[in-house]
C-alpha cells in the first residue's frame, strides 16, 4: 500500500483553528486564569493536552509537518474533544486515508488498578505489549502532563515529537529500549494489527526508528535509571523498574521512583503543588 499523504494543507489549517476556537478552558480542566483575546483554546493548551510540543503543533496548525502519525493525530483530536465524524475527517485531510479503527484496550484487573492508586507519591502505569496505556494514576499525569492519558501510545511521542528528546535527556538509549522491546513483543504477537501498525507507522516517520529496526536490536526493557527535563520541575535523575503481569495479558506495571533527594523534592512538588511537600533529608 502507498504511504499516506496530506491532501489538503489550508483545510487542515482552518479546520484546527475553528476546532480550537470552539473549545473553552473549562471543557478540559484547565484554569481561566487571563482574559483572552480570541474564544477558545490557546495552541499551547492544545499541546499541552495532546502531549505534543507547542512548536510541533504550531507546525501541524500550519501545515508544516508532513504527514502526521495517525495517533498523534488522535491525541490532538481527544484534546480538541472531536466526535467521531470530525476525527474521520481531520485524517481524511491530514493524512489522506481513514483513520485506522479505534482499538479497544484490554481490561486492566481491579487490583491492579487498586495498586496504582495505592501509590500517590510515585509514578505508575499500565502498558499492554503494545506500548498503549491501559491505566495510570495521578503521580503519572502530574510527571508526564495532562496529555498522558489512557490510550495513547507511549512509542509514538517518543520518536515522533521532538519535544521528547528535550525531556528524555537519555534519549537515544531510551528510544533503543523501546525498539528492542516492541521487536520482541512482535515476534510474540505477530498477527496482532495493532501492534503491526505501531510499527509500521513508526518505521515510516522515524528514521532513527526505521535504521534501529533494521539492525535487528532485540531486548526486554525491566529497569534503569534516566534523566528528565521537566518544563517546571527541573532536571531529574529517576529509576525505573518495569514489571510483568503474570496473569497471561502480557500488560506491564511501569514505575517510576525518585533516585536522589532532589528528583524525591522535584516530584513531589509536581505531584502536591498546592502545599510544597518536601523530602525528608
């Protein structure tokens, strides 16, 4: 099959800007905190909500991008609160083809979910072997952004967004990780359409992607330790372990932990903004 293409750059600009001016700060649970020029969304909220940086996205209102990653463009579209018909559209018109069919995560158990929510202070997820987020709890959203969200991809961002190597400061060895992780995952699912298409999208978007695919790298991604550049929060040195569900799901509880007193105070004034909690020294 052809990849696809954009078909009509000034159509995807006005669209993205009339979808923007219709949505009010308080649709998605952000402050009105200015009085404002123009209704609706500014593009920095719009990026913050799609987890995208605010210079790709004015890039995409633009036409400036290429050709878009279909679930990058539905992020944008959760963050601009699209109906179903609007999504088909904004792929229609950025991309040129259908949107792929929307996939149906699988149930994550509720001890499962008990257990990240158990958890306030430290970052935690759920991921299928697909890299999509089946659950998380709010020390993930405080760390990642409102964009973090059920139902994105986790893979994508990381290769398709160049804000991401600004905050993964150990980009190129994270993003190897995930290669080698999704080669593994495919080689045990390898009929699976979704992960099949995560792949092949990334492989199309992202030369870093396509030349470490075809180096074969294969590896399991469990624990390490990495750097991140939070817009608020400052530089931050974590842990992070990655642990199987034995349940037969092959989903993932991705953790987060503080590896220093510092990172321990930057994220818990991320996580407890309103009363400066601090480490205990």
């Amino acid at each position: 099959m052809p990849a696809p293409r954009a078909t009509n750059r000034p159509e995807l600009s006005a669209f993205l800007r009339a979808m923007r001016s219709r949505v009010r700060p308080e649709d998605v649970d952000l402050p009105e905190t200015s009085r404002r020029r123009t209704p609706g969304l500014r593009r920095q909220e719009v990026a913050q909500l799609a987890a995208v940086s605010i210079d790709w996205y004015i890039r995409l209102e633009q036409g400036r991008v290429g050709v878009p990653g279909a679930a990058v463009l539905d992020a944008v579209g959760r963050a601009l609160k699209l109906s179903e018909a609007e999504r088909h559209h904004l792929h229609l018109i950025a991309r040129g083809e259908a949107p792929p069919a929307r996939h149906v995560a699988a149930p994550v158990s509720r001890s499962l979910r008990t257990l990240l929510h158990s958890m306030p202070t430290t970052p935690a997820w759920i991921l299928d072997f697909r890299f999509d987020v089946l659950a998380h709890n709010a020390a993930a959203v405080a760390l990642f952004g409102p964009g973090f969200a059920v139902g994105i991809n986790t893979a994508e961002p990381l290769f398709l967004d160049p804000g991401a190597r600004d905050f993964q400061l150990d980009w190129t060895r994270i993003a190897r990780e995930h290669v080698g992780n999704l080669r593994a995952n495919l080689a045990r699912h390898p009929d699976d359409p979704r992960l099949r298409a995560v792949v092949g999208e990334l492989r199309r978007q992202s030369g870093d992607f396509a030349g470490w695919w075809d180096d074969q790298t294969v590896e399991k991604r469990t624990n390490g330790t990495k750097r991140v550049l939070h817009p608020a929060a400052g530089m931050m040195t974590l842990h992070y372990d990655v642990l199987a569900v034995q349940d037969g799901s092959d989903q993932r509880l991705s953790v987060v932990t503080p590896a220093d007193t510092e990172a321990e105070n930057a994220l818990r004034s991320l996580i407890f903004p309103q009363n400066g909690l601090r480490a205990v020294n």
